[in-house]
C-alpha cells in the first residue's frame, strides 16, 4: 500500500463522511460544512482521475460560489428561522444504516455486473483538448450556458426588485 | 504493483452512487427549502464524478464526458441562485422555509 493509495482512501473516506453529514447533520450550517467537505473531496477524486482543471474549477464555482451563496441565504433567513422538528438520533442512525444497504445493493447488483474489472487504460486528455471540444463540437451548448446565466442573473434581479414592495 | 485502488472504476462509481443515495435520502429527511438545495447539490456532484470516471476508465480518446462535467456545473451555479433567491421571497412572505407548509403558489 503506497502513499498515493493511503491518500486516496482518506480522500474517499472524507467524502462519504462529508456527504452522511451534509444530509444528516441538525443544524443547517453544519450541513453546509459537510457539503464543502464533500465537494473538495470530490475535488480530489478528480485530481486522481487525471482532470486537474475540474479539480479546481470544481473548488471555484462548488466552494466558491455556491456554498458562498448558500451562506448567505442562511444568514439572511437566519434569527427568525423556527426550527422544524428533525429526526431522533435513533433514526438517523438507521437512515445512515439504510443509505449505506441501498447503496451497497444497487452498487452490487447493476455497477458490479455492467463494468467488468479491466485494467485502466492509459489516459492522455489535457487541458487544451477540453477547451479544443468546447470551441468545435460544443459551441452551441456552450453558448446556451451563457445564456441560461444571463437569464438567471435577469430572473434574481428582477425577484429581488418586484418583491420590494409587498411585505 | 500497478494494482492502485485509485486505478479501479468501481471506488470511483461506489462514491458516485452513494452521493446520489444520501442525496435522495436528503430530498426527503431535510424539512427545510434550504436543506433541500444542500442534498441537489449533493447529488450533481455525483452525476459529474460519475461521467468524469466514466470518461477517464470507458472513453478514454475525447474529453466529453469532462466537458459535460463543465456545463453541470454551471447549470448547478445558476440553479442555485434562481433557487435561492425564491428562497429569500419565500421566507419575506411567509416567515419561513418549510416546504410542507406551502400550499399556495399565488398570494
């Protein structure tokens, strides 16, 4: 056992505890903490999957950006923000339990069965090829992002703007 | 000696599906609007982990499954804000963010 492979096994350790707490912690913040620590882990699984761009745009626009906002969502909504009856820590336990059964059943019953245990072939995709593809095949999809963005940006403008006067 | 574990699809395709299971599972746990966005994000981020593996093990001569994994994530950052900002007029009309209360679309 290597020192790469120790580091990937707490990598993927990190994310699946990241993951059960973003979806099992009490408190919300504490949910938005697990989902960061999720996504630099997935950060990571990227970095091992020979895609270091992904890597870092995935910790730019993921952490950066969305968590950001999340944050401040929760900030703005925050004092007033009656708390809603969650689980007991019985139950949490066994939502733990049951997402780890279901996910184990389906990864043997349908992962294991279609891709067969090969060996990894060499990969030599860069950087440049991803941005080649986005400027020939992709142009059209891309473009749409763009618009899709603009749009969203119109959409939270004008919520925020019309909302201002009933309260 | 070449046998890494980070050399096999299956890590990768276990993490991916246990993102999307726990995210499900929070779609339903999670009371709160916001909670809710939290267990989405969860579950795009397995999609993109899912089709970078599958891209880096299955098609190894092109870049689109990265590509893809690229406009996830700006379809992700744009749905976040759209989602949070309904979010915020949703908490400024009613004093809270509990999907199972609302139960009108209009006024």
């Amino acid at each position: 056992m290597s020192i790469g492979d120790l580091l990937f096994l707490f990598i993927v350790g990190v994310t699946l505890a990241g993951a059960l707490a973003a979806v099992l912690a009490g408190s919300i913040v504490y949910a938005l903490m697990g989902l960061v620590v999720t996504m630099f882990g997935v950060a990571g699984l990227y970095v091992y999957l020979h895609s270091p761009f992904l890597a870092m745009v995935q910790i730019l626009i993921y952490v950066g950006a969305i968590t950001v906002l999340i944050a401040f969502a929760i900030m703005l909504i925050g004092p007033q923000y009656r708390r809603p009856k969650e689980w007991t820590t019985l139950g949490k336990l066994g939502a733990a339990a049951g997402v780890a059964v279901v996910t184990l059943g389906l990864f043997v019953k349908f992962v294991m069965e279609v891709f067969p245990r090969t060996k990894a072939p060499a990969f030599t995709v860069t950087t440049k090829q991803i941005g080649a593809l986005f400027f020939k095949d992709l142009v059209l999809p891309f473009e749409l992002i763009s618009l899709l963005i603009v749009v969203a940006i119109l959409g939270a403008i004008m919520l925020a703007l019309f909302a201002r006067g009933d309260k | 000696m070449t046998d890494f574990f980070y050399n096999h699809l299956h890590v990768y395709l276990f993490v991916a599906l246990f993102l999307l299971v726990s995210g499900i599972l929070g779609l339903v746990y999670r009371r709160t609007l916001i909670g809710m966005l939290v267990a989405m994000e969860l579950i795009m981020n397995g999609a993109g982990l899912n089709l970078v593996a599958l891209n880096r093990f299955i098609a190894v001569e092109n870049a689109t499954g990265m590509a893809f994994t690229l406009i996830i994530m700006g379809i992700a950052a744009a749905e976040a804000a759209i989602a949070l900002g309904i979010i915020i007029l949703i908490f400024r009309k009613y004093r809270h963010v509990e999907g199972a209360e609302l139960q009108e679309m209009k006024d």
